[in-house]
C-alpha cells in the first residue's frame, strides 16, 4: 500500500504520522507552531538554527543535516526564500532527494521556479517518493492566523492523503494539476498583487495630497468594489509607517522575475508587472530589501517629489 492510500486511511492522525520541516522564517515558524500545537511530532531544520529556538521550545526536535531529516519523517514540508535554497535543500548530497525512499512525501511551500518543481516531482517518483509544490498566499497575518491559501500541483492521490495536514494552517486549499502547477497559480497570485499594490499606495498619495483623512479613507473605500486585502491588511500599515515585513521585498522581487521569465517563454508580455518590478528594485536599492511589500509606498513617494514629513501634514 502507497504512503498516500495509508495516509488517506489515518486521515494524519498526529499519531501516526512523522513529520520533517525546513525553513523557519517569517511564514514558517507560525506554520509550524500550528502543527506542533495540533500535536504532530515535528522534527526540524534550518541553515540558522537560532531562528529554531522558539519551536524547539514548544517540542520540536532537531535534525542535524536535511538527509538526517528526512531519515526520520514520514511527510516533509519545506518553507525556504529563493529556488537555489530549494535546490540545495532537495538536490544536493546530503539534500532530502539524497535520502528519498517509496512512499515519502515532501511538500514545498516556497514560490519557486515551475520548471523546479516539475524537476524535483521527477526524481522523487524515480525512487517511489512524491513532492508537492503548493506555495502559499496570506503573509504573516495568514500564517499566524491559520488561514493561509494553498496552490497544489504534484500527485492529485497524494494531495488528497496530505490534506488533513495542510488544513492545519491553511483556510483554502485548492488543486491546479500536474506538478509545476501549483507554482504557476501563484504566480498570477503575485502578477494579481502587484498591480494591486501600486494602486494601494497610489491611493494613499493621493488621498493625502488632496487633504484626505487616510483612516476615514480607508473606512470608505475598503467595503466598496476598492475593497481587497491589501487595502484591509496594509493599507493601515502604510499610514502609520510601519514597513515591518510580513513579506520581504527581496522575496517579491524573485517572484515577479520568476513570473516576467515564464511569461516571455510563453511568448507573453505583461507591461504592468515589468513596471512594479523596476518600482521594487528602485526601493531595494535604497536599502529596503527586507521591508515589507508595502513599502512601496517609499518608492512611490520619492518619485512624487514628496516625503513623509511633507505627506504627514495632510493626515
């Protein structure tokens, strides 16, 4: 019997399943803390073990290597930055394809390259095992709340066995398709985001110029056809300057060049994501690459001519 028809019998009973992570930053540790208080044994990794205190604390156990991990795990899941993390995190010899044995399934939550996800399903299946690419959308807000959204692509079965563990912390979960699926949906998640956010901070600018009270604003247009996360969620950030992030800049900057590279070989231009992108770059420069997407806000008024002790003055 496959892992994944077992695993659909138990249901992942925290019991009767081992469970392996990598990657404890901004979205993993709240990932993670969510599965260790459902009562999953959980052993962990990290090329920083400091940022693994806190879930060592509330019972987790730690791996020496990524192939120690995975040597005693029945399910992976791995929350790492760029694709070169998840290449050495799968790839190399002492990586969890290294070690990879029939019936085990790994779970990559990091926005990756489509291309590498369908890479790593293919030497996983040569050993019997499965990896699922199923980025996640909600920042830290849906991470710390539980009600992260999951794009799946991999082994249909398999996603089905795993989905008892993926509700732990996430509200949505949806299935997109073969592997690499899951990474295109994200994609247009972050192409869907960031026209939304320069029309966010736009917003703002504007609403202060023309003398407008930035929270009776947001009051007003945040119920209305305006209304999206990013205004309930960041909008509120960006007015009291809080750039603290919930996603980093460096991050997004990788995902929207992920996106423009599938979209040119897909013989498609995408004019408003190329623009956002050169906007983000220009405020990465300026030494907010670990701020929050909602600094843009910064970038946007540097070429508006204004700065926020101006802009303070009509809120």
């Amino acid at each position: 019997m496959s892992l994944a028809s077992s695993l659909s019998e138990t249901g992942l009973l925290p019991s009767q399943v081992r469970l392996g992570w990598i990657g404890t930053g901004v979205m993993g540790v709240p990932m993670c803390e969510h599965l260790l208080r459902a009562g999953y044994a959980l052993t962990i990794w990290t090329r920083t073990p400091s940022k693994a205190t806190t879930l060592l604390e509330q019972g987790a156990r730690w791996a020496e290597s990524p192939s120690a991990l995975a040597a005693d795990a029945d399910v992976i899941g791995t929350m790492v930055g760029f694709p070169q993390d998840v290449r050495d995190v799968y790839l190399q010899s002492d990586g969890l394809l290294a070690q990879a044995r029939a019936g085990q399934v790994c779970i990559d939550f990091t926005t990756s390259e489509p291309t590498l996800a369908r890479k790593l399903a293919k030497v996983a299946s040569e050993k019997g095992a499965s990896v699922l690419d199923a980025p996640v959308s909600g920042g830290d807000v849906g991470a710390k709340n539980g009600a992260l959204s999951i794009m799946v692509g991999g082994d249909e079965a398999v996603f089905e066995a795993v989905k008892p563990l993926l509700s732990v912390f996430a509200k949505t979960l949806v299935y997109h398709g073969l592997a690499g699926s899951g990474q295109h949906a994200k994609l247009c998640n972050q192409i869907t985001i960031a026209g939304t956010m320069i029309g966010v901070c736009e917003a703002l600018l504007y609403a202060r110029q023309a003398g407008l009270d930035g929270e009776r604003l947001l009051q007003s247009i945040r119920s209305g056809a305006a209304g999206c996360w990013t205004l309930e969620q960041l909008a509120p950030r960006m007015l009291k300057r809080d750039f603290a992030a919930g996603f980093f800049i460096d991050h997004f900057i990788k995902d929207m060049g992920i996106a423009l590279g599938e979209a040119n070989r897909m013989g498609l231009t995408l004019p408003g994501l190329a623009l956002v992108r050169k906007l983000y770059e220009g405020i990465q420069v300026q030494g907010h690459g670990r701020s929050g997407t909602h600094a843009l806000l910064v970038a946007l008024e540097t070429l508006a001519g204004d700065t926020p002790s101006q802009l303070s003055r009509h809120v």
